[in-house]
C-alpha cells in the first residue's frame, strides 16, 4: 500500500515538473495585465494582436508549409526506401538502416552546420529551398522508422497473389501493398511533420536573412523582451503539437479494438 502510494506520488511529480511551466505560460496568454507577476483578468487581446502582426503570421506560413512539404517528400522517399530495403540482402539492410537513421542519432547543431557548410560549398544561396531540404534530410529517418515495421508485416504471398491474379506490378503494389503499408505511412508523414513544425537548430543554421519560421521568429523576438504575443503563440504551438503526437499514436487498430 505505501509503496503504490509512493509510486502514484513521484509519478505526480514527474508530470507538474513537466508540465507545471507549460500550464503557467498559457495562463498567461490570457491574462490582462503585461506583469507576469500579477493576474489583471481574463482576455483573448494577446491573440487578437498575434494574429493581426504580419510578420508573425507570415513566419507561421513558412513553418507550415515547409513542414507539409518536407513531410510529404520525405515521406515519398522513406518509403520507397522501405521498399528497396525488403530486397536487400540482411547484411547490406543493416548497414544501409545504421547509416539512414544518422541524422536522426546525430546532434542536430552538427547535422546544421554540416548543411550550412554543404549549402556553401555549393553554391546554394540560402533561404526557402536551404531549411526544406534540409527539414526532408532529417525527417526521411522519422519516416523509415514508421514503416519498416509495417514493411515486415506484409505477407509477401499476397502481393504474388495479385500478379497471378492478372494485375501489374502497379497495380498489385496499389491495392495490395499500399494499404497494408498506409497506417505506418500515415504515422511517418505525421510524425515528420511535427519534427518539422518543432526544429530551430537545424532551421537556424539554414535559412537566410529575409525568411523566418516560428521558431527562428520567436527566439529572435525573445532575445528583443519577452510579450504577451509570444505566450500565446507558444500556447498555439503547443496544443498543434499534442494534437500532431495524438494522431501519430493514433491507429484504425485502436478505434477496432473500441
């Protein structure tokens, strides 16, 4: 009884220390008055302003769409890489999954400097096309991660089934294959979405003077003081996030099993 009791107890602890600071910063995204330290009532006005400065929402727009985009070609390529991988040899598919999840594995302030040394070098001139292909390198891994699993599951008896049947290599992959494979495709766009909506260092390292995402965007405005917009904004942040992780554990499994 005292040990459950003390279980219960410390893992009450871990989730305020966790979570403690993140409650109190959207508190304050609705408090009235400026001073932290005092609760001058209840007012939405800091997202009515967040949402009326331009630079704020344009940075927003950046975030999403090189998110989307990073997502959907990372994804297209993880999984393809997925499908190469099934007929390789165990040996070569170990080796070839280490070097693959690097970028995962590897610190992200070096993975930025050496895209920014890379950029340099060949000439790239950085802005929009530098943070997005630097976001696709990096998310590629998340990517493999999701579907590899789903990739051993396949039977491949019923992807020869469907060539007997009479369809094309096409058409077996599309309505045989790709189905299986969607859940695990699903969990990897989203899940390199949210890795994308989330990065600073990397972002940071990549971009160029002119373009901004809402992380570069919020570290730049911190650095000037710290307003009332900003705890909104990470507020926003924060609830997109939760509800990204949400779905990405999210399954048609889960609702069957319901």
């Amino acid at each position: 009884m005292i040990k459950t009791t003390a279980q219960k107890i410390y893992v009450a602890l871990i989730f305020i220390f966790l979570y403690a600071p993140i409650f109190t910063l959207m508190v304050l995204s609705f408090n009235a008055s400026k001073t932290r330290s005092k609760w001058g009532g209840f007012t939405i006005k800091w997202y009515k302003q967040l949402f009326q400065n331009e630079e704020i929402m344009e940075a927003l727009w950046n975030t999403l769409l090189i998110a989307f985009l990073s997502a959907l070609i990372a994804t297209i390529i993880g999984t393809i890489t997925c499908l190469a991988f099934n007929y390789l040899k165990k040996s070569n598919r170990a080796i070839l999954l280490g070097m693959a999840n690097i970028p995962m594995l590897n610190a992200e302030i070096v993975t930025g400097i050496s895209l920014m040394l890379l950029f340099i070098s060949l000439g790239i001139k950085f802005g929009f096309m530098t943070i997005l292909l630097a976001h696709i390198t990096f998310n590629i891994p998340y990517v493999i991660l999701s579907v590899l699993p789903r990739m051993k599951q396949l039977n491949p008896s019923t992807y020869e089934a469907a060539l007997d049947l009479g369809c094309n290599q096409w058409q077996a992959f599309f309505k045989v294959t790709f189905p299986d494979l969607l859940p695990g495709i699903l969990s990897g766009f989203l899940m390199a979405f949210t890795m994308s909506l989330d990065d600073f260092v990397i972002t940071h390292f990549t971009k160029g003077p002119g373009i901004d995402t809402l992380s570069t965007k919020i570290y730049t405005e911190v650095k000037k003081g710290i307003k009332p917009e900003m705890y909104s904004l990470s507020t926003i942040i924060f609830v997109a996030v939760l509800v990204l992780l949400l779905l990405v554990n999210y399954t048609p499994k889960d609702k069957k099993n319901k």
